[in-house]
C-alpha cells in the first residue's frame, strides 16, 4: 500500500519500532485501558516487543496518524483480521489531548476510501463496548450500522459493518 495516505490535515504511515515512545504512552491512557484492554506495555522496552510482534503478524496493520502541521503523532489507525470475525475490523485510539477534534473520522474516512483498501475489502466491520458512546458515533458517523452483540473472552461486543461499495 502507498504510504502515507495524506488528508488535509493528517497523514498515515506505517508502525514502526521509532514509534515506541508514543506507544507506551497511548497504550497506558485510561481511554485505551478502559475500551480496549491493559496491553502489560509498563516500559519502553515492552513497547518496542508489542510493536515487533504487531508487525511480525500478517492480519494486522497499524497506521500512525500524524498530523501536517506539526509532525506528530497523535493516533493510531487499525485495520485486524480478529478469529471471530468474518471481515477485518477497523479501531482507533488517539491520545486524550487529540481526542474529540474530528481526527479520527478524517483518518477512518480516507483509510475506507483508499483504492487499496477497497479492492481487499468488500467489508469492514467494528467492534465496540456497548458503553463505548464516543466510538459508537464515529462508528456511525462513518456509515456503519450495528449488527448485532457477540460474547468474546466473556465481554459483551457490538459488532457494526460497512459494505465497501464507493
């Protein structure tokens, strides 16, 4: 895939080891502790293994979402292909100071829209915490609907879908 897909005011490149330090700091916000789990990531060297092992793995890719202005990365953009799944699944998480500022549908939005992507995928689908609001609308903001509710490692998941068909 051709790196980074750029909008207007971000741009996504590929995880790698020199994103360590941003890592550990956005895998050890209560945001991503509370909706998506304690990764045990406690230092920079856990850090640096958790992004080995994301990029060792073939159905999973992270994109680093950056912003233009500035250089920084304020977020990650994921794209999983999860055992209980039938189609890959997109997440997000930014870190607190960036959350809220209409980053992650800007990225969401062009990685859905990316030639690539689309040929790969004729379905996306999420997966949410019911009491998840804020990923629930962008969920919907971005046109997917909810499915139905799955039992994974004994929580309660809604599943939402988007056909691929721009």
């Amino acid at each position: 895939m051709k790196m980074p897909i750029l909008t207007s005011n971000l741009s996504l490149g590929p995880l790698t080891l020199n994103d360590a330090p941003f890592l550990l700091e956005l895998v050890n916000t209560p945001g991503w502790k509370q909706f998506i789990g304690d990764r045990n990531v406690p230092d920079l060297q856990a850090a640096l293994v958790y992004i080995q092992k994301i990029i060792d793995t073939p159905n999973v890719t992270y994109f680093m979402v950056k912003l233009h202005s500035s250089n920084t990365t304020v977020g990650v953009l994921t794209l999983i292909k999860r055992d209980y799944l039938p189609n890959h699944d997109i997440g997000f998480a930014f870190l607190p100071a960036y959350s809220g500022k209409g980053y992650a549908y800007e990225a969401a939005w062009a990685l859905l829209k990316e030639p690539e992507i689309l040929a790969a995928h004729s379905r996306i689908l999420a997966t949410t915490l019911p009491d998840n609001v804020r990923s629930i609308r962008l969920l919907e903001k971005l046109g997917m609907t909810f499915e139905k509710e799955i039992t994974q490692a004994g929580e309660i998941l809604r599943v939402y879908g988007l056909k691929l068909d721009y």
